[in-house]
C-alpha cells in the first residue's frame, strides 16, 4: 500500500474510536474528525466552547484522572477528547468546588494560611497593606488562583522536560488536569476535617496525597529517561515554579509599594 493510500485512511477515520468517518464529525461517537494539535488557538477555542458545559465528561473525567492520570493526558492530547471535560473547563470547576466546599466547613484554603503566614510575618503593616488586599482578592477568588498559577507549573515542566518533545501549551494541558484533581483531593480532606480533630494531621495528609499524585502523573507521562531521573527533574521543576512564584509576588509587591 502507498503512503498516499494510508494517509488518505488516516483522514478519513476518527482520531477518537478510530471508526470511518468522512464528513466533520464521526457518525461513531461525535468528536470533530478535524482536530490538531494542541496550540493556543485550539486551547482557547474548546475553552470557549466547553468551559461551561460541566455536565459534559465531568464525572467520566473524574474517574479517569484517577484512574489512569497520564493515559488520560495522553488521549487528549493525541485528539481523543470526546469524552474528556476541557482542561480548563476541569481545573475551574473542581477549584470552585473546594473553595466553595471549604467555605462550607470552615475549613482554610491553601492561598487562605498562606494569607495569614504573611501578615504574622509582615513587619510595616502601611507599606504591606496594599500586598495584603490583593493576597485577599487571591484567597477569595480560588479558583482564578490556581488557574493563574498553572501558567508557572508548566513552564517548570517544560524546561525539565524538554527533551519529551511536548509544547508548552501540551504542558499547560497536563497542569490543567493535575491541578484540577488536586482540588479533588483538598475537597477530600476538607470533609474529613470534619471528622478529624487533629488539623495538623489533616494538613499533612492533604500535602503528601496532591504531591504524590502530581509526581506520580509526572513520573508516568514522561517516560524518555530512567525513572530516577524523571524523579530528580520533577523535585527540580517543583523548585523552579516556586521560584518563578516567590519572585512574581515579589514584583507585584514592588509595584504597589512603589
């Protein structure tokens, strides 16, 4: 058979179910035959098309990111998205779950101790004032929070990992969808802090568990390299992010001193 032959095939089936499909979506399960990939144009053209259309893979999405994180990744990014909610549409839906759930219980979010952390810590309360009302614009709108910080993380991952061959906006995917269950696992432990008196216990659990599982996508997803470099190169990116996050604050506070 001739390249041109199994090109031609290639077309004309679905990148999702693999079924015959010749017309602009597949007769099989829906999906667009037409799809790329991953670029900033797609990315925000699905995001504005499904971020809020919830109901449409959530759940499926749930289960699947917990199943089997990094295949999931996987299939989306190679075209198989039918049956995945959004990246974007996942990560603000289940953010806005937690805050909204952690507010419930009266339980502090992440961006809400770290708040806290920096007014014990702030020395000259006038010159911090201004930090401290746009930190508490941040601990009040979370799930905008954690999707601005997604930006950090991928750039992280992308350095460390570069030689994977994947774009940055591939990266951005993945964080979407590891923030996103991330948030899953703080709502987790949010309700169990109901039932658990002990707070610290409570923290720690939550920081081992949503650690773990981004390593652990990390550590599956990218498969290039001995599985002990891959570990050092998470550690690396997770110190990089931080970084590149540590500074940001640092210049915004410079801005509003100033």
């Amino acid at each position: 058979m001739s390249s041109s032959k199994v090109d031609k095939a290639d077309e004309s089936s679905c990148q999702n179910c693999g079924a015959p499909a010749d017309a602009n979506f597949c007769p099989n399960c829906g999906q667009k035959t037409r799809l790329q990939r991953i670029s900033l144009t797609t990315l925000l053209q699905e995001t504005s098309a499904n971020v809020f259309q919830i109901n449409r893979g959530l759940f499926y999405s749930i289960i699947e990111f917990t199943r089997r994180p990094a295949i999931s990744v996987e299939n989306y990014l190679s075209n198989k998205r039918k049956q995945y909610l959004q990246p974007v549409a996942y990560a603000f839906t289940l953010a806005s779950f937690y805050f909204l759930l952690s507010r419930l219980v009266d339980h502090n979010t992440y961006f809400d101790s770290a708040l806290e952390g920096f007014v014990l810590a702030s020395s000259d309360m006038e010159n911090d004032k201004l930090i401290i009302e746009r930190l508490t614009w941040f601990t009040r709108n979370y799930a905008f929070t954690a999707l601005l910080m997604v930006p950090f993380f991928s750039l992280a991952t992308f350095l460390v990992f570069i030689n994977e061959k994947r774009n940055y906006l591939e990266h951005v995917v993945l964080n979407l969808y590891i923030t996103g269950h991330q948030s899953l696992i703080y709502a987790f432990f949010a309700i169990a802090s109901v039932f658990i008196s002990n707070a610290d216990l409570v923290e720690i659990l939550t920081l081992f568990f949503s650690v773990a599982y981004a390593v652990y996508v990390l550590l599956t997803f990218f498969k290039a390299q001995h599985l002990a470099l891959r570990l050092i190169k998470v550690m690396l990116g997770y110190g990089i992010s931080l970084t590149l996050l540590v500074i940001s604050i640092g210049v915004i506070g410079l801005v509003y001193i100033n």
